[in-house]
C-alpha cells in the first residue's frame, strides 16, 4: 500500500499500527456519511441527488487527492467497503440499508459520467427496487445461463444429458434451504 494513502487514512484517524487501514474504523465513517442523507422514497431525483460514488466520496472523506496512484488506490479500498456485502453494509444495523443505483453526473468541461453508486435507505419499496431486486434480477440471468450452458454441453457431449438430473437436484435443494417459499415451513 502506498505511503500517501496510508497517510490520508492516518489523518482521518482510521490506521491500525503504522501500516494497516482500520477498514472497520473507515467503514463506520463512511456509514455516519450516508446517514446524514437517506432516501425516503422512491423519487428519482431525490436518489440522484442523494446517491454517492466513489470519487465524491472520496472527497468527503479526504478532500482533493492530486496523487492520480493514491487516488486509484483509495477509491479501491472506498469500493471495497461499500459493496453490497461490504463493511458499510454491516456498520448500518439501525434499520437503514446500503443500496445502489446508477446515476448521472455532468462535470464542468461537459464531462458525463454514468455509474453506479450508493445511497442508504429505511424505505421498504427503495430497499426492495435498489438492494433486493438487483439480487433476484442477477439470479435469474444466473439461471438462464446455465440452461443455456446445459443445452450446449448437451447438444456437444450427449452423454451429459444423464448427469444434468443430479446437478439440477443439488441446485434446486440448495436454492430451497437458502431462498425457502414464505410460508412453506408451515405447511
């Protein structure tokens, strides 16, 4: 890690020891950011509005960064923590979620930018359009392609046609214990 970019995070107070940053430390920062503005709703001009990327948070965080390496290595580490997954996520356990969204900035210059980024929200139809549906939205593509990769394989290699029925059982089992249909334990 370079020495400018364990210096930003040594200033904003988030290093363990001399070498490491406290992703934990950030994490929390960068939550306390995102509270300040949650979504309410479903309005896009107030996502726009209210959503974060990288850069932009970068700045909040550390202000202008000329060092264009430094800059790169700490907008990697921002996107790092505010994955979905990440460590924001696990910092916001006060009824708030970390969700995404992609939205357009134009710079001065004309400069257009299209990217995702991310904003928090306790709304239950933002949380479910921005953080829950994406997620379904990929397993489903998931699920086409390997249909997809099925028919391939099967249409090249006959003799895999047997064997789609066990990778299928184990694919259908794991998607029931992880994903169970609301109600079906009761029945």
């Amino acid at each position: 890690m370079l020495e400018s970019t364990i210096a930003l995070f040594r200033d904003a107070g988030h290093v363990r020891g001399e070498e490491q940053v406290d992703r934990k430390s950030a994490a929390s920062a960068i939550a306390e950011i995102f509270k300040a503005k949650p979504v309410t709703s479903t309005d896009f001009d107030e996502i726009t509005t209210k959503t974060l990327l990288t850069p932009e948070l970068s700045t909040q965080m550390f202000g202008d960064i000329v060092d264009e390496e430094t800059e790169a290595e700490v907008h990697s580490i921002l996107r790092d923590l505010i994955q979905a997954s990440g460590q924001v996520q696990d910092a916001l356990e006060d009824g708030l979620v970390l969700c995404s969204a992609r939205v357009t900035r134009r710079y001065e210059g004309g400069v257009t930018v299209k990217s995702v980024g991310r904003f928090v929200s306790s709304d239950a139809d933002v949380v479910e359009q921005y953080y829950e549906q994406p997620s379904a939205n990929r397993a489903i593509k998931g699920m086409a392609t390997l249909k997809n990769r099925f028919e391939l394989a099967e249409r090249r290699i006959p003799a895999l046609a047997q064997r789609r029925k066990a990778i299928l059982a184990a694919t259908y089992q794991q998607m029931q214990l992880e994903l169970p249909m609301p109600g079906a334990e009761q029945q």
